[in-house]
C-alpha cells in the first residue's frame, strides 16, 4: 500500500485564504520566498500563482480578482470552483502565524523533493551501467542540491550593495593581520593578503625542486593559524611518508633518520613533541592513488560536514588526477583545472594544486620557470586565481647543491587574478624539508 507523500494541505488552505483577507501576507511569501510548485494540491499551485500573477499586476488581492483571474486563465474549475475560493477565504488565519504556516509548507515540499531524489537514485542503482564513482557522485549531488534548496540570487540596489562594502571595509580596517588564510610566510601574506577562500592556487616546478615539502608546510601553519580541517590529497606518496616529512619539519631531526631509525633519545623526544602539536591540528590526509575528481569532491564534502570547515585542499598533484574520458590528455587536465576551481568555490577554501612543469625549462639558460611551462594545458593558468613557481638556482650548481644545508629559494607569483605579482624568498632547509622566513624580521612560524 501506498503512502500519502508528506503534506500540509489545511494550512495552505490557511494562507491561500489569509492571502484574499490580509494584504501583508503577500510580504511574507515574497520574503521567504515561497513558490507555487511547493504547494502540495496542484489546485492550490494555481490559486497561489493567479495571486502572485495579481500582486505583480498592482491589484488588490480578494475573492472578486482571484475568481476573475482564475476565469480569464481557464482554471477556476481545475481549482476546485468559485465555492471552494469562498471557503478558502474563510478559513484565512491570523496574519500573525502566517510566516510559520508557510515554513511548514516549504518543509513539507523539501521532504517531497528528498524523496524524489531518492527514488531516482534507487532507480539509477538497478539500473545504471556507469561507473560507481560517477553514479555515487550524481547521487551526491542530487542530496547536496537538496539540502542546499534556497531562493535564487536577485538583483540588488546599488545603495544595498554599497551599505555591504562600506560595512566590509569597515570591519577590515579593525582587522589585524590578514583577511584571508593566514600562512605564517610574512611576505607572502602580504602579498595574497592570506589565501582567499574560493581560490585556485596553482604550485608549480620542475621535480626536486621542493615544491610538495613547501605544500606540506603550507599544510602545517594553516592548519596551526586557521579554523577548519585541513585536507591533503598524495596521489604519489603514502599518507605515513607525509606525517614523517612533518613530523621532521615540526622537530628538526633530519628526515633520513626518521628513515633509518637512528635515532638518539633526544631526537626522539623532539619527535613525540613534534607529532603531539600534528595531532592536535586538524589535518586530514587520503593517499589514494589516481582518484578522481568526483571522490575529491565527495571526501571533501564529508570532510567539511564534520568539521564545519575547510580552510585548505592541497592535492599532489594535478597531472595524477583520472579525470573523465575526453578526446586528449590536454581536454582532460582542462576539466580537472575547472573542476578544481568548482571545488575550491563550493568548499569556500583555498585550493593548491601542485602542478609539474615542462622539459622547456631545462632548455633555457636561465631554467627560471614562466607561464608557458605549465604541462599539458593552457587552461590551467586561466581557471587559476594564483600560479606560483618555485625555483632553486642551487639546484643547477651541483657544488653548492650538495654543500649548502640551508639555502634560499625564490617563490615568484607569476599570476595574481586580485592582487599584484613579484618575487618572495624563502629560506630551504633540505634535510628537514623546511621553508622559513628569509627576513630576520619575521615571526619563527614553527615556534609553538
């Protein structure tokens, strides 16, 4: 036996007769911005759109225009008839209780659309030939679209617009520090002004150069400044050789030896201390090799759900990502860069994307990265707010390379869609895989 879909049709009734009685009530549907397709009845789906069609027309809403529009649409009988807009009106409640009659309409009509998506997904399950991950991501998106069920955007005035930005000015100016993600890298910072929410951050170098140890770090002091989990993507090393590059960021203890196990107590020490101050942060890492756009969205999702919110998604890298079948390799990294930028958009964070470079820089005498090196697609400087290259001149000179312990490291933002471009620098510890403030002036980032 069948059961009755939810519903609330004795208060639509209500305010579908509060409406021809009290001209306010109209106010109150606008501003919570009821619409005629979440009426139960479809009967009541016509009489609320002929006095939304009057409201819009600037006549007064009563018995006498309704029936009348009802008529001139052909519709009065499909409605139920004259007789039943008479009852209607006298059934009209108070206007005091209308707004909390029309959240339970609107309530009732949600669980309908959640049943409906239910249904098709119960239906795509038998049915569907697709791919698991494209099936379960489809069905995520239908609950997501669900839930996240709210009035359109509409036009604003200029004078509301101002108001806001005045008001967002306002409080910036109290602020200290920066407006967005907080990197502990002072330059930078001041630069970026913090990584904005919704960015995509393009990383991007030759190999060797250090390009996951500065994502890692990046990791580290957003994760220690900020609110919000953090979510690292290693499509290319195992999650235990990442918390083993932070924990010998965090301590100090060479990273070979944490390889090794060669370890003096002291060193160890540093160790449990280092890995107490990661585990209180709220650092989350999946390792899962060649994933997919559809399963980054949908962990990240569950992620921010538990969390509350994202503050950074590094994923190392953007060329290991499986991406949907297109017609090339370049097509391909095209639709994860845009999807990237989906991502960083929904889950209101700062996205970094470690990228690879071409062989082209080898070929320069220079070997400083630019633009037209990113592999494989042009479209992943388009869809990027930011594109960052990192560079080690010492990397070229293999005397200093294998002498120097410390050595300075350029980080050029060579695209900056809100702000400006240049050059930073930063000091590379190698043997702990540790990027630092060059300036003497800044703050020690990894103090506790």
């Amino acid at each position: 036996m069948s059961r009755e879909m939810p519903n609330a049709v004795s208060l639509e009734q209500s305010v579908l007769g509060s409406l021809m009685v009290y001209p306010r009530v109209i106010q109150d549907c606008q501003e919570l911005d009821l619409h005629a397709e979440e009426f139960y009845l479809p009967s009541h789906q016509q009489i609320y759109q002929a006095i939304c069609t009057i409201h819009e027309n600037g006549q007064p809403i009563d018995m006498n225009t309704v029936v009348t529009r009802l008529q001139e649409t052909d519709q009065l009988e499909s409605s139920q008839g004259t007789d039943y807009i008479i009852r209607l009106a006298d059934s009209a409640i108070s206007s005091a209780t209308s707004r909390s009659y029309i959240e339970t309409i609107k309530n009732k009509a949600q669980l309908r659309r959640l049943i409906y998506v239910a249904d098709k997904i119960s239906e795509e399950g038998y049915s569907s030939g697709e791919d698991i991950d494209t099936v379960l991501d489809d069905a995520e998106r239908l609950v997501m679209d669900v839930t996240r069920h709210r009035r359109g955007s509409e036009f604003e005035s200029s004078e509301e617009i101002v108001t806001r930005v005045i008001n967002e000015l306002k409080e910036l100016r109290t602020m200290k520090g920066v407006t967005g993600i907080e990197t502990g890298y002072v330059l930078l910072d001041r630069m970026t002004n913090g990584f904005q929410r919704g960015d995509l951050i393009i990383l991007a170098a030759r190999p060797a150069m250090g390009k996951s140890a500065l994502a890692l770090n990046f990791a580290a002091q957003v994760a220690k400044r900020n609110e919000g989990a953090v979510a690292i993507f290693s499509l290319e090393m195992p999650s235990d050789s990442m918390m083993k590059r932070l924990m010998s960021s965090e301590s100090q203890v060479y990273s070979d030896k944490l390889r090794s196990g060669k370890l003096t107590n002291e060193e160890m020490s540093r160790l449990y201390e280092a890995g107490s101050h990661l585990s209180e942060r709220k650092i989350y890492i999946d390792d899962t090799s060649s994933i997919k756009v559809s399963q980054i969205f949908s962990k990240c999702r569950k992620l921010k759900s538990e969390n509350g919110s994202i503050s950074l998604v590094v994923i190392d890298y953007l060329q290991l990502i499986t991406g949907t079948r297109a017609d090339s390799r370049q097509q391909e990294v095209s639709d994860i860069s845009r999807n990237l930028k989906i991502l960083a958009k929904e889950m209101e964070c700062p996205v970094i994307a470690l990228s690879q470079l071409s062989r082209k820089v080898e070929e320069r005498t220079d070997h400083e990265p630019q633009l037209s090196d990113l592999r494989e697609s042009g479209s992943i400087e388009q869809d990027a707010d930011i594109v960052m290259f990192l560079y080690r001149s010492n990397y070229y000179d293999k005397d200093k390379e294998s002498q120097e312990e410390t050595e300075v490291v350029d980080l050029s933002l060579a695209k900056h869609r809100n702000g400006g471009i240049g050059k930073i620098q930063l000091a590379f510890e190698k043997n702990i895989s540790r990027f630092t403030n060059l300036e003497a002036s800044g703050d020690d980032i990894y103090a506790h």
